[in-house]
C-alpha cells in the first residue's frame, strides 16, 4: 500500500510566467534527489475546467515513512522556499494507492 | 499527452462515514462504465499531513476531449450527485501528464 500525495497551489495575483517556470524548474530536479518518489507529476492547469486552482503536483510513494521523508527533504524544502512566497492558496491529501 | 484531473473535496461538518461509504461506492463504478478512464485513484485522506482536505479523486484520461467525455458521462453525473450535497469546500486542476 502506497501513499499518493496531492498539493494543488493557486498563485497570488501578480505571480508572472517566469516564476511558474521557475517552480517547474525546481520540481523536475526532485526524482533524481529523493529516492522515496517512485512516480511524480506536476503541471499548471490547463485551463478546461471552471474555478480551478492553478498548478498540481502528484508525489506517489511507497509508505508513510517514505512520505514523511520527501516531505522534510532539505531538496523538497528548497522547491517549497521557491513556491510558498507564491501561494495565496494550497490544498492537499495525502490518501492510500494499491502501488507503487 | 494525457490530461489528469485532480479534485479534492472537503466534507460539511456532521458528514458520517456511511456517507463517505456512499462516495467510494459510487466512485469504484465509474472505472467499469466509463472507457476513457484510463487511471482512476481515490481515498480518503489518511491523516499525516496538516490542514489537508478530507478526500481526493485522480482521473487519467488520454486527451481533453476523453476529459470531457468522463465529466459529462451520466455516471460521472450520478456520482457527483451522491457527493455534492455533502461538500463544504472543493479545489481542483487538470494538467497534462506524460501518459496514459
């Protein structure tokens, strides 16, 4: 039994496309830097739903011990110094998944 | 390029298990009745993170028009008739992703 950890972020008004790219830059480094992420998704919405928020990242892992060790990861924690100044909202789960 | 949809839903105070029972009842039909689910995950939140919503759904399908099909397909509609009238809060995306 896996963990599938879902964020969604809605960027502060003002947040430019150069600091979405940014966020995007530091997420693709964290596969090869946390081995406790066995798959990993991230992207901005595209725009066909209504009332969305703006940007999603799925971190799937192998155990709850495994999530608490991507959370506190001083690389996790990077990407997190680059997206939290960003934010004006976030939602999260963290729910069962039969992999990976 | 696939699209994924996310959707997390916070429950209304006084929601009961029996009533989330209900959600995942109807939620385990759809990938049975509905051909452009490709991957279909969801489960209640399982309490490690802080400030988290209550429950998520991931839908996979392969193209924005398969996104569409599921959104609008009456079985789709059905479930979300079960899980509207409980909802305090919802928060969603859809972003592209490498598969399905």
């Amino acid at each position: 039994m896996g963990i599938r950890h879902i964020a969604l972020f809605r960027w502060a008004t003002g947040t430019t496309s150069e600091q979405v790219e940014a966020v995007e830059a530091a997420l693709s480094r964290l596969p090869e830097l946390i081995p406790q992420l066995k798959n990993y998704s991230f992207g901005a919405d595209v725009g066909i739903g209504g009332d969305t928020y703006d940007f999603a990242v799925v971190a799937d892992v192998a155990s709850e011990a495994d999530y608490l060790s991507y959370r506190d990861h001083p690389e996790h924690q990077a990407a997190l110094a680059v997206i939290r100044p960003l934010l004006a909202d976030r939602a999260s789960v963290q729910f069962n998944i039969a992999g990976p």
